[in-house]
C-alpha cells in the first residue's frame, strides 16, 4: 500500500470518536493509561466499559463541535485523538478518572433510560 493510501486510511474522519481507534491510543501515555486502554480495548464496542471509553473521548476531543469546515475534522479522528491524550495536562490518573466519571454518566443514563432532549454528554470537568 502506498504511503498515501496508508495516510487517507488513518486520516478518516467520523462523526464522533470510534471505538476501533482505541487501541492505537495505547502508547500515548504511561503504564495506568496503558493498563486501561488493554482492558477497554480487548472488550467488544457494544460493552458499557468500551461505550464509556468512547464518551469520555467524545467529551476530550470536542467531537460534538466538530464539523467538515474544522482543521481537526480534515486531520481525521486518528489524529485528533491522538493529538488530545498527548497534549492533555493532566494526569493519567486524571484520565483515568475521566473515564470513572464517563462510566458513572452512562451507567446512570441506562438505568433512568434517556429522554429525548435529556442527553448531556458534559462530565462536569
């Protein structure tokens, strides 16, 4: 595969952040970040754990502003996300918080049920 295939292959854009570009998250940070990406990425994309992974990037990427006229939507998602856990301040425990918060959000969203108008993807950073 040319190089140039290889790089509209990476670069595609999705709606929101997929859950198939979890693992290549792995080794953007250290060994407890490494430790949840190999947890979350070896569950199917239906699983609560991998859903909340997928929230928690929404929220960080910004994927709900994101549209086809923003730089970040042309550098495709990869990218993109790539970009956000490298450059996040903080922690990997504050990722790894992060994604608790997300996990809480969504297992409270299951339980009640969601409402039309209701869904809020904000975790309150």
């Amino acid at each position: 595969m040319s190089s140039l295939s290889e790089f509209a292959v990476q670069s595609k854009a999705e709606l929101l952040f997929p859950a198939h570009l979890i693992p290549s998250l792995r080794d953007l940070r250290g060994e407890e970040w490494r430790s949840l990406i190999d947890r979350v990425a070896s569950l199917p994309e239906t699983h609560h754990d991998s859903l909340a992974f997928v929230l928690m990037m929404i929220e960080l990427n910004g994927c709900l502003k994101c549209n086809s006229n923003n730089y970040k939507f042309l550098r495709g998602c990869f990218l993109c996300a790539t970009q956000t856990v490298q450059s996040y301040k903080g922690s990997d425990q504050d990722l790894i918080e992060l994604y608790g918060r997300a996990k809480k959000e969504l297992e409270l969203r299951l339980q009640q049920g969601v409402r039309p108008g209701e869904l809020s993807l904000s975790l309150d950073i």
